[in-house]
C-alpha cells in the first residue's frame, strides 16, 4: 500500500524533483529504521512514476516471495527495462545471450555487466 494521502509530502517531494533532474545521481537511496515507512514510500513513488510514464522497472521484494532472493535484483530490473525500452533491449539481449549465467554471479558482476 501507498502513502496515506497528505503523508510524506517531504520526501515523496523530494524524491520526485531528484527523478525529474538528469544531473542528480541515477540513484536515490531511501535508507531507514526497520517499520519507519521505506517500503510505503517507494511504492507511493512506483504508482506516482507508473502514472505519468515514468516508470521503467521496480522492485519490491516484500510483496512477492521470488523477489526475496536480493540475487534476483538485477535480473528482475533488467527484464522489466528490456521489455519497456528498446535501447536497453538492444544492449541487453545481445549480453544475456553471450553470457547466459550472468544473473547467476554476484551482485557486484551483476551490477557491472
């Protein structure tokens, strides 16, 4: 579930101005106390971005039992990217073919392929 309406305006301000700036850094790490709202926050922000077009690829891993493997993070946002992106598509079909048990690797491989 999302923020309750008229909660968090700070940070979902925030972090909406952050992902409409192409000169901030490309990622916005929410960090906080276990129960402080992160996971309420993001998904706020991926129904916000979903909305508008914005959206390219998220993941929750509270929500879906194969998402609880952190291993499958990349993987996961990858395949959402390429099947909303071409340009990405064009990068990534062609590495996964050439490289099929990349998501296998760790995290650190992951990231950098």
């Amino acid at each position: 579930r999302g923020c309750l309406k008229g909660t968090r305006g700070a940070v979902l301000d925030e972090i909406e101005v952050w992902a409409r700036d192409f000169d901030k850094p490309p990622v916005y790490w929410l960090n906080g106390l276990a129960g402080t709202g992160k996971s309420t926050i993001a998904q706020t922000i991926a129904e916000r971005t979903f909305a508008n077009g914005q959206l390219g690829a998220s993941f929750c891993s509270r929500d879906f039992l194969d998402r609880r493997n952190l291993k499958l993070i990349f993987p996961t946002i990858a395949i959402q990217l390429a099947r909303n992106c071409a340009d990405f598509r064009s990068v990534f079909v062609p590495l996964v073919q050439s490289d099929p048990e990349v998501a296998h690797e760790s995290l650190y491989n992951q990231m950098k392929k």
